[in-house]
C-alpha cells in the first residue's frame, strides 16, 4: 500500500513473467491469490462473483488474475486465499498472536465486523496437491467453509484457554486499522473446492489445539 511501485513489479510484472515460462514449457502456472480483490460489501463469494477490489493489494491481484488467464491461454490454476494460520506455538499467526496477549494478561481488541474464512495451513497444502493432481485449472477459492468474524474467534480462543471473554475487545473495523477503507466480508464460498474433494479441518479443533499450547501458561 505504501510503495505501489515496488509491489506491482513483484506481484504482478514477475507473476507475469513465470506465466510467460510456464507457456512455453507447458506447466501450469499455480499461482496464490486473495480474498482482497472483493470488496467485502457481501461476501460469500464464489469464483464468477465480479472482483471489485478496494485497496492495492487486492487491485495487483485482480489485476494479475486477469492478465495469466490470458497469458497462459486458461491454462493457470489460481488459488484464492482467505486468512492462513497454523498451530504451531509462538509461530505468530492468527490464533497464537492473541494466545500470546490472553497469556500475557493483555486485551484481544478484535472487530466484530471484519468476516472471513480462516483456514489452517496444511489443509492449504494439501489442496494445492489435490487441485494438481486432480488437473483442475482456473481459479479455485481455497478455504474453509466455515464463516466466523474475528471477534468470534477471539471469544473462542479465550474460552477454550479459560481465559475471561470480556478480555476481548469488540470494536468496529475502521476503528483498529488504517487505513480505514480495508474490505469487511471477504468470505468466500468453497463449494468448487468441496466438490474437487478438498478436506478442511474444522476450526474449532484449531482453536482448541492452540489453546492447549499455552495451557501450562494461563494455568
């Protein structure tokens, strides 16, 4: 956002380069997109929803969506990201960040109006496998089909460690973040990803596995 020079040369003028490649070596291009090129007045978007994105990062991304398909004559696999996290203590990811704040007698600020899709690293991986094998090609929304806020996945992460909810902070959005234009409902609907056979891990066993990581600290 603050260098749109510097950024559109490495995600958008490099990606174009590998489709290039790819083309002539005939490989299929895989390449890592966002829930960002939506504007999050709706959500649930599917793959044929319209992108209409509102900051920089999601317009490179649109933007790059775009010019593959065109490059590799449709054949590119696209994989559309929601918010990533893992398990793994102190790997500094969505749950394990606020984990850190609830062990250190701090208080989670979290917007009850910022919607996503959070999905857990390793099912990512396996679907990128899947897809390729599969030979599935255009653009796939990987992600969970579960739908929460993040507000309501802070007041589950302070439950399961036993930690008082009222530690969590429920704010709007445009109050934590600046800039103050950061699409809202970004959710993405997984059903092409469903039906390919993608698994995804249920986030509530997430939440319950990085709380017991902590445990002997909140104990």
């Amino acid at each position: 956002e603050d260098n749109e020079d510097l950024a559109i040369l490495i995600n958008g003028l490099a990606v174009c380069y590998l489709a290039k490649a790819a083309k002539d070596l005939g490989a299929v291009l895989v390449h890592y997109s966002t829930d960002y090129v939506f504007d999050g007045k709706d959500g649930a978007y599917s793959e044929y929803a319209s992108v209409n994105p509102i900051v920089e990062y999601g317009r490179q991304k649109a933007e790059v969506e775009a010019k593959i398909a065109s490059i590799t004559n449709g054949n590119y696999l696209v994989v559309r990201l929601s918010k990533v996290f893992s398990v793994t203590k102190e790997d500094n990811t969505l749950f394990d960040e606020m984990a850190y704040i609830f062990s250190s007698g701090g208080t989670v600020q979290a917007a009850f109006d910022q919607i996503f899709c959070p999905t857990f690293i390793t099912d990512v991986v396996n679907a990128i496998i899947r897809l390729q094998t599969k030979r599935v090609t255009g653009i796939v929304n990987v992600c969970s089909p579960e739908v929460w806020s993040r507000y309501d996945l802070a007041a589950s992460l302070a439950m399961a460690m036993g930690v008082d909810v009222a530690r969590v902070e429920r704010m709007p959005l445009d109050r934590i973040v600046i800039p103050k234009n950061r699409p809202k409902n970004t959710s993405m609907a997984s059903t092409k990803a469903l039906r390919a056979g993608l698994f995804f891990t249920s986030i509530s066993s997430c939440i319950q596995r990085v709380a017991n990581n902590w445990a002997k600290v909140t104990s």
